[in-house]
C-alpha cells in the first residue's frame, strides 16, 4: 500500500464514563425507592417525577456518548438504555392522574423490556472481564424485573420488596462508582474492580498491544 493510501486513525484519551453511568443509576435508584417506601409521599409523586427528569438522564446520556467513543458496553449500551428507561418512567410520574397507582402497567411493561435489554451489556462486560460493571448492571436488571411486576400486579408488599432491593441498587452503584474513579484517577485499583487478568491489561498492557486489533472496530472497519 502506498503511503498517501493508508488511513490515520487518532485516538484521544477521556476519562472513564463508567462512574458517571453508576452515579445515574444510584440517584434514579434512590428516589424510585423512596416513592416505593413511601418516604416521598404520593402527594409529591409528580415532584420526584421532575427530579428524575434533571438528575439521572442527563448524567447518563453524557456517559452513553462518550461509552462509544471508549468502546464500553456498560457506558455505552447500558447507560442509554438506562436513560431511555428514567425518562419513560419519569413522564409517566409526571402526568399521572392524582392516586393513579405507581409504577403504572406501562411502567411495568417497559421496566420487564429494559430487565432483558441490560443484561445483553452485562454479558459483554461479563465476557470481556469487567465484572464490577457487570455485576452493576445485573442487580439494576433485577431491579427492573421486580419492577416490572410490581406495575402489572400493583401489589403492595412486592412494591415494598421493590424499594428494598431499590437501595441495595444504589448501595452497589455507589461503590461501582466509587471503586472505578479511584482506579481511573490512579491508574491502579485501589478498591476491587474484580477485573480478570483479560480485563486488567487495559491498565497495564502497552500501546502496542491495545490497538493491535483496532482496524476491526466499529467506525474504523469498512462496515459495522
């Protein structure tokens, strides 16, 4: 190949979005929890469905974008999903007649659509060796299946069940987040990330090694 014909591809370092993908689902988790425990009162439903707007979608939104450009199922994939998944959620709060039932049967249709679409980003980071992201975003897909009959069968200890298991959620992402800026800010893990040694060579493997393969990547090879 002649030198005029070769393609350059640059690459440019971000930080991880994975930690703000984490720190979306802890505040989306938190307040869903609180209206299913009842610390927000029903009064104030439409309320957390406006904070639920601002907060976590935004939050993931930016992690889904930049998820792609760092090549990250969970920061990519799942945070959209994720997004797409408060916002939906979220209308419906905000719009629902006064002592209209939460989550509604549309909730609970949409939350058992967005169980089974997580775990195909968990499996990825499952497969790749990134278990603290995937471990992540199979306690949110559990989250979501127990969401989901809860909108469909309105019952109330399930419901408590749900805001339960909600706070665990957010417990874990707080620690995923946590766990993941600490080793993204130092380039080592200083809480454990579970990485396989697979996974852990994107900390220490060289250059070299790490784009070895990049001509096959989605963007750089002629068709996705």
């Amino acid at each position: 190949m002649e030198a005029q014909d070769q393609a350059v591809v640059t690459l440019t370092p971000i930080a991880t979005p994975l930690p703000l993908t984490f720190v979306g689902l802890l505040v989306a988790s938190t307040i869903l929890s609180a209206v299913e425990l009842g610390w927000i009162p029903k009064a104030q439903v439409h309320e957390a469905g406006w904070v639920l707007l601002a907060v976590p979608i935004p939050l993931q939104l930016v992690a889904s974008i930049f998820g792609f450009r760092g090549r990250s199922a969970t920061a990519a994939t799942g945070s959209a999903t994720l997004a797409a998944a408060w916002l939906g959620t979220a209308l419906d709060m905000i719009t629902a007649p006064p002592g209209a039932p939460t989550p509604s049967n549309a909730v609970g249709m949409l939350s058992l659509a967005v169980c089974a679409a997580l775990v195909i980003p968990a499996l990825s980071d499952a497969r790749g060796g990134s278990l603290l992201p995937a471990a992540t975003l199979g306690v949110a897909s559990v989250r979501f299946l127990l969401t989901g009959i809860t909108g469909l069968t309105h019952d109330a200890g399930l419901k408590h069940v749900t805001g339960v298991f909600g706070c665990v959620v957010a417990a874990v992402a707080l620690y995923a987040a946590l766990a993941l800026e600490l080793e993204g800010a130092t380039q080592t893990p200083v809480l454990p990330t579970f990485r396989t040694a697979r996974s852990a060579g994107a900390l220490t493997a060289p250059l070299d090694r790490q784009v070895d393969e990049l001509e096959h990547e989605a963007g750089v090879r002629q068709g996705l």
